[in-house]
C-alpha cells in the first residue's frame, strides 16, 4: 500500500482541498451594488448553476444540502424571478454563458413541466453559447419517459446520473432504489435515446464491497458505452445513517485504506487505455465526448450565475450563496434587491491560487502556472519534495501527479492552497 509519510488521513472532497483560499477574500460586498456598477463584460466565460436541494429518498452515505423529499410548488417560480432579477443587470444580460449545470439534491424531483419552464426560461433570458454544455444531475428512478422528452426537446446534453453502484446489495445498503440491472437499463435507454454525453456516479469502497463487487461495476460501466464516469470513495459523515448503520453493526466497516487504493488502482486499471482518460482527480472522459466545461470555467475564475436555495456562485470578483433554508431564500427573492445581501469580494491573489489548486486538480503544475507570482521558491520546493516521495513527476514542461498523486490529490491541492495563502498573506 502506498501511504506517504506527510498525509495521515486521506482527503477525499475538492471543497477540502480549497477551503484554505477563503483567507484571500478581501472583506464583506453588497451583491447588487456590485451587479450595478459592474461594466458590461463579454470576454469572460460563465456558467448557469441550478440547485434543486430535494431528493426522493434519503441515501444513507449523504449529508449533502438537501431540504424536503419533494419542492414546493412555487419553487421554479422563485428560480424564474431570480432569473429575471439578475438578467436586469446588463452584466449578466450581456454575457454569454457556456455552461448550464442542475444539481442537488436531486434536479428530477422537478416535475416534467417544471423542467421545460426553467430551461425555456434560461434559454429565452440569458444568451447561451450556440455549443452551451447543459447537464442535469440524476438519479435513476426519476429518469421517467416525460422527463427524457424534455430533455431532448429543450437542449439537455449532458446526464450525470448518480448510480453509485450496480450492486442490488450494494444498492440497498446505499438506500438507492431498484436493482442493479434495472439500473443498467434505464442508462441504456438513455443511450439509446440519442443522448450521447451520459456519464455516471461511481461509488467506491462502500461497506463490505470486494473486488468483484468493484469488477461487475466496471463490467456494466464498460458495456454502456459511457461518455464519462465519476468515481469518488465513499465518506463516512457523523450524521449520515450509514455511519449509524455500522457504529450498531448493522453492517460491514468501510474497508480500510489499503483496500481503498486497491480499488481506486482497478478502476484505472480496466478503464485508463479502454478509451477512457483522467479528466481530473475523481472523473474518467472519453476524449471527445465529455468536455465537462462547467467545471472547468469554474476553476478558471469565470462567473457562476447560482439560482435556488444553497446554490453558491460567483459574478466578476464577488463570490457569494444564496441561503439555503426554503423561507429564507423566499425571502430574498421576494425581497427589494432580489438578491443575496452579501458576497465575498476576491482578490487577484484569491483568483492566482484558485487557478492553480483548479490544475492540480486536473492533474498539473506548470512552470508557466507560476511566472506571475515574484517568488515561487516555496511551491517549487514543494513540488520537488512530492516528487520525491513519489506523488508528481517532473517533465520539461513542470510536474504532473503520479497515479498515487491522483490519489492523494486533495491532499497536496491543501497543502499547495495553504503555500499560496501562507505566501500572499505571510501566515
Ligand atoms: S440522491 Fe444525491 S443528494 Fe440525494 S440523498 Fe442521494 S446522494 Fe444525497
């Protein structure tokens, strides 16, 4: 097992590997001050992200930001006015957005009707690229008939489709609905439907899986001809059922790290070469196929429209995020500015470390990466001392990560966010 000797825990979440950039922050902004005195600007990329914080059934693995099983009545209307609101500003009417992205929570909890009017309305409000990526974040069950419809009449390109695993014991101790091989027909009907950027969650060293668990995994992932597939190892949080689960002994521990490296290395094995490559630390893409743009206009500093209760977004140098309890995000958006009452203003330092943590996350570290900054020595000794313990690799270019770099990725993106801010800030 490889296990350097600078990491004891492994960090398994990007938000992980960023959280020290806050300290760049400059200070405390108001979001439609900032919106009215914000020139028009087309040359920077944007993207559109949806939050739909509701899921049909709670996953006992999940503590993410999710309110009720179903949304309420009024909340694509509330998306609709936030829509409105933003498109007032010549900013964001001007702009041409690349990227839209649902996610959740679960976006198909929306009924098919709700779906229509809000990618109706994006469309008719917003200009979007000719070429725009438009995702929607899944779940199985909810990928019904009507919904598909919507989706290939209204311009969706792009499905990711949380899976997690094809195992029906698996499955059943995740708390997903249906078999494992119902699973794998809904995907190809998918498919089949004409959609050709499809790509899946993949869930890894859940309690009690094998490695021929892992295997049949790759064997259905290999024949649904995807587009791409996102592989993360599973957190245990305090307050997730499943962590209850095993503190009772209702079920198996998680394997322990050697066997989470023995899994992350077979799902490389079959799928790096069968026409799969590493997009980043946790996402496999056909080249060609899976572009995944959002994410990366994300890293490179361009803008983030967020709509819906928790979504958090960025416009030109202020980053911010809406409140994610239902009444109060009725609330700002009924309210005079219609728009958050405070952002985070970031700084040219904050933008120069984000885009960096954002290249390692895909994977490199360029020289040319660090010809802004007036001494990189600290970071270039940082690169030198991974690279002998075996995490990157130098070439003539700058450093790229080992297999066991990847692995370990949040954790050197940490330490290099936390160079960055110790460099800007001095502490
Ligand atoms: S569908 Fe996603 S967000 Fe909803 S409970 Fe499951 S893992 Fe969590």
């Amino acid at each position: 097992m490889f296990h350097p000797n600078r990491y004891s825990d492994r960090l398994r979440s990007h938000h992980q590997a960023q959280a020290p950039l806050f300290a760049l922050c400059a200070g405390e902004a108001n979001l439609a001050e900032h919106l009215r005195h914000l020139a028009a600007d087309t040359s920077r990329r944007r993207t559109v992200y949806i939050h739909i914080p509701f899921c049909t059934r709670n996953c006992t693995f999940c503590n993410l930001n999710r309110i009720q099983s179903s949304p309420p009545d009024d909340y694509e209307e509330l998306i609709v006015q936030e829509i409105l609101t933003y498109v007032s500003y010549p900013y964001v009417r001007d702009g041409v957005h690349h990227a839209v992205y649902f996610g959740g929570g679960t976006p198909t909890t929306l009924s098919a009707p709700g779906l229509r009017k809000l990618l109706r309305t994006l469309r008719s409000c917003l200009k979007l690229a000719p070429d725009a990526e438009v995702t929607i974040e899944t779940t199985v069950s909810d990928l019904t008939e009507d919904r598909i419809a919507v989706f290939r009449e209204e311009g969706v390109n792009r499905f990711s489709i949380g899976v997690q695993t094809f195992s029906s014991e698996g499955r059943r101790l995740l708390g997903r609905r249906g078999s494992g091989q119902r699973a794998a027909d809904k995907v190809a009907f998918v498919r089949q439907s004409g959609f050709q950027n499809v790509g899946l969650d993949l869930l890894y060293n859940y309690p009690g899986e094998s490695e021929d668990d892992l295997n049949e995994d790759l064997d259905h992932i290999e024949s649904l001809d995807l587009a791409g597939l996102s592989f993360y190892a599973l957190i245990l949080y305090e307050g997730a059922a499943l962590h209850r689960m095993i503190s009772s002994g209702k079920c198996a521990p998680l394997g322990d790290l050697e066997h989470e490296w023995a899994l992350f290395n077979l799902i490389l094995d079959r799928l790096l070469g069968r026409g799969f490559t590493l997009l980043e630390l946790t996402k496999l893409v056909k080249p060609g196929r899976d572009n995944y743009d959002y994410i990366r206009i994300r890293y490179e500093n361009g803008d983030t429209l967020a709509l819906g209760a928790g979504a958090g977004g960025r416009v030109g140098s202020l980053i911010y995020r809406n409140p994610s309890g239902l009444a109060d995000y009725r609330r700002q958006v009924k309210s005079s500015t219609g728009l958050p009452a405070r952002g985070f203003a970031v700084t040219q330092e904050y933008d120069f470390a984000h885009r960096l943590v954002g290249r390692l996350q895909f994977g490199r570290l360029d020289w040319a990466d660090l010809d802004p900054l007036p001494n990189a020595d600290t970071l270039c000794s940082l690169a030198e001392n991974l690279t002998a313990e075996g995490l990157m690799q130098a070439d003539d270019r700058g450093f790229s990560l080992t297999r066991e770099g990847v692995f370990w990725g949040n954790n050197i993106g940490r330490e290099f966010a936390t160079a960055l801010v110790k460099l800007f800030k001095g502490s």
